[in-house]
C-alpha cells in the first residue's frame, strides 16, 4: 500500500502533473522544465525527486546533463499503471499541451549558457 500512496501523492500536485506532461514529449533538464513552468531550478528539482521516488520518473546522466525521462519500458508496476491513467487524461488538457509545445523548443544550451 506504500507504493500506492507514494504515486497518488506525488500525482497530486499541478506543477508535476505538468512535468509528467512534458517528459511523454521528451527527456528534460530541469533547466528546460524550469523554464517552460517559470519555476525556480530548485523547485522543479523537488518536484522531480517526488516523481523520480514514486517510479514515474526516471533520470540518467548525459554529458553534461542530467536528463529525466518516463520510465522505459514501460512494465505492468503500480507506478506505470498509474502513469498511463495520468497520461491519458493529461493527453486532453491544452495547458499541457501548451507546455509540450514549449519544451519542444527549449534549448538547454541556451537557457544555462554551457557550450
């Protein structure tokens, strides 16, 4: 039951709802998400160690970036299925939407002046 708590917990929030939204676009910073969302670094970082703790994100290092993602594969966990159902009432909502198409565009090079 722990693990059910964890995911509806770290769903129950706008700001990561929007995140999740995002990360089914493709894999973010979170200078990028920072950006897209207006929200300090150190904000959106929270919001994805909650996600990243209840199995609906998952993070990696490249280069120099660490880079979050939704979990891949997907497998038949809690947190997947709760992911799915997340996702597809996410799929309609034109705020996430608009995020999408934001992130889409947000270029990390940028946003954090590394070259």
């Amino acid at each position: 039951m722990k693990d059910v708590v964890k995911a509806f917990k770290a769903i129950a929030d706008k700001s990561r709802l929007r995140i999740l939204g995002m990360l089914k676009g493709k894999p973010l910073c979170v200078c990028e998400i920072a950006a897209v969302l207006g929200l300090a670094q150190s904000t959106v970082s929270r919001h994805l160690k909650i996600l990243e703790d209840s199995g609906l994100a998952h993070r990696v290092k490249n280069g120099l970036w660490v880079e979050y993602s939704l979990p891949s594969p997907p497998a038949e966990s809690l947190p997947e299925k709760v992911l799915d159902l997340v996702q597809d009432v996410l799929d309609g909502d034109p705020l996430v939407s608009q995020d999408r198409l934001s992130a889409k565009q947000v270029d990390r090079e940028v946003i954090c002046r590394r070259a």
